[in-house]
C-alpha cells in the first residue's frame, strides 16, 4: 500500500463518467432490500451527499453480505475461520486504501475514496464495523447484554454513525467539500442510543427470518436472557415450525422493546441539539428514520411481539 497521505491535502477527483458510474453502481447497491437508512438519506438536500451516504453504506455492505452468507457459520471449523477473517482484513485494508487516496479501479472503492476527501469522514466506522465482523465469525451466540453492546459498536452504530456525520455536514463555498460541524467523538457520542434502538427493533421484527440464516440461523438474543425466560435456541426454532410464539418469548420481547425504548428516550434528548445544527432536510430525514422504528416497534406490541405466525404485516 502506498504512503497514507492527510485528508486536508488529496486532491478531490474531478467528476468523471466513470466516477458517476460508480456512484450510480454504489447507489444499486444501498438500496437493495429498501434499508430505512438509505430510505431516509434520500432526504438529503444535496446529490452529493445523497451519493455520499451511498458509496460508504455500499462498502460497508459488502463485508456484511459476505459474512451473513457464510453458510453454517456458527459450525466453521478453524481453517474457515481463519481464511474468513483474512477476509474481513482485507475488506479493511481496501477502505483504508481508499481513504487515503489510492482506491484501485474497482468502481465502489473509487466512489468510496472521492467521499472520504471530499467529506473527511473518518475510518473509525469501518474500523468498528470489522470488529464486529469477527465477531460474528467467533460467537455463535452472545452471552450477556454488554457482549452484545460491545458488537453492536460495530453492526448498528457504525453505519449509523456514517449516516449522522452526513445529517451534520454543510457544504463549503469550493462548492466541493462539505465539513461536519462536530468532531467524530461527538456525532458517535449522540449516534449511539439511537442507534441501538433501531437495531433492536430490527432484530425483533426479524427473530423468526435470521433464524434462517445460512443454514443454522442467527440469534441476537442474549443467552444470559435467554435462560432467565427459560428459553432455549431450539425453543425459538420450535416457535417458528409451530407459527406462534410461547408466552415466555412474549415475555422475553417485551422486555427487549422496554429496552429499546429505554434507548430511545436516552436518544432523544440529542435530537433538538442535532436537529439546531442541521439543515432541515437533513433534520427531516433523522427525524423520518427514527419515526419509522417507533412505528414498527409499535405494530410489533399490537401483536404481542408474535413474528412467527401469520400477523399483519409489520411497517416496512
């Protein structure tokens, strides 16, 4: 890898075909499966920042494809962890080629590398999100609450992150670059509540699909609550065959959604402070993104947190 060189001196690309090309390829990639994040930055008031939001989520979402595809994952053996971690370090070592000015030709690390000197967005986010890829590959299930905080630095609050530096930036009068207002402790500071809260949510609404994930399923549940509610991984699966959830799992999910709320109100109290130094589009889309969880959460308590059967269509 070549040198790394400041961010305050790369010279921003000059827009291309093959520039706009590869954020029109980073934008396909964003909005694949409808995320609320991409949803919600394309309030965004500015292209640039729209297409900024793009290529950071769509380099983001390759190493996350690539490691919930794995099949089996929880059953890998050494060597196939080993080689998938080698893999998640070279996801890395990309974006950091990419941030410091030397993409290659490949079109997203192109469109990745003109928003890092054109946004100054740091590496902290992909730095925090590889973590928590490792993790993946190494903990088939997390075993209490502060575990499954310290992954979710990575998988919720990274992205998330990314998406509330671009909620703050504005543009300079180069009609170039933009600059974020607030240094990256504070946007993670503000980020981090309400970013574990929509996860959360997410992960409730889809308990009965990541169990079907490459072939063995996925379970955020703590194993800690589990055993508190009497619960078992095979229970969750015998749920899902039966189509209706137990009592105990009620008991369980409204717990957790206490919980997400519980992080949302912590959220909230940032928002006036962000909202004052945004431009309004950008307030509207933060504002959006955050309404859209509340919504679902909201469905989700009208059917008693039941995801395994036939219940009415949950808030997209």
């Amino acid at each position: 890898m070549a040198p790394a060189r400041s961010l305050s001196l790369m010279r921003i690309p000059a827009p291309t075909t093959d520039l706009a090309e590869a954020y029109a390829l980073c934008d396909a990639i964003a909005r694949r499966d409808k995320p609320h994040l991409y949803t919600a930055a394309q309030q965004f008031e500015h292209r640039e920042t729209r297409d900024a939001f793009a290529a950071a989520y769509a380099s983001m979402r390759f190493i996350d494809d690539f490691v919930d595809d794995i099949p089996k994952r929880s059953a890998l053996g050494d060597n196939e962890r080993r080689q998938a971690g080698a893999y998640v370090n070279g996801w890395l070592a990309q974006v950091q080629a990419a941030r410091t000015g030397f993409p290659g030709s490949e079109p997203v690390w192109l469109a990745l590398s003109h928003t890092f000197a054109r946004f100054g967005l740091p590496l902290a986010p992909w730095e925090d999100l590889a973590q928590a890829m490792v993790t993946d590959l190494h903990v088939p299930l997390f075993r209490d609450w502060e575990q499954l905080r310290l992954y979710m630095r990575g998988a919720s609050v990274a992205p998330a992150v990314v998406f509330m530096y671009l909620v703050l930036v504005r543009p300079n009068d180069d009609g170039e670059s933009f600059t974020c207002p607030w240094d990256y402790a504070r946007v993670a500071a503000v980020t981090e509540d309400l970013a574990v809260f929509c996860y959360w949510v997410h992960i409730l609404r889809d308990v009965a699909i990541d169990l079907e994930a490459g072939g063995t399923g996925l379970v955020y549940f703590p194993l800690q609550e589990l055993e508190h509610y009497r619960l078992s991984v095979n229970d969750l699966h015998e749920m899902k065959a039966a189509r209706k959830a137990t009592n105990a799992y009620v008991r369980l999910a409204s717990f957790e959604a206490d919980r997400a709320r519980d992080h949302l109100t912590r959220g909230r109290r940032h928002l006036p402070q962000v909202l004052a130094a945004s431009l309004p589009s950008h307030g509207r889309a933060l504002t959006y993104l955050v309404d859209t969880y509340e919504a679902i959460l909201r469905d989700l308590a009208r059917n008693d947190y039941d995801v395994f059967g036939d219940s009415p269509t949950m808030t997209d």
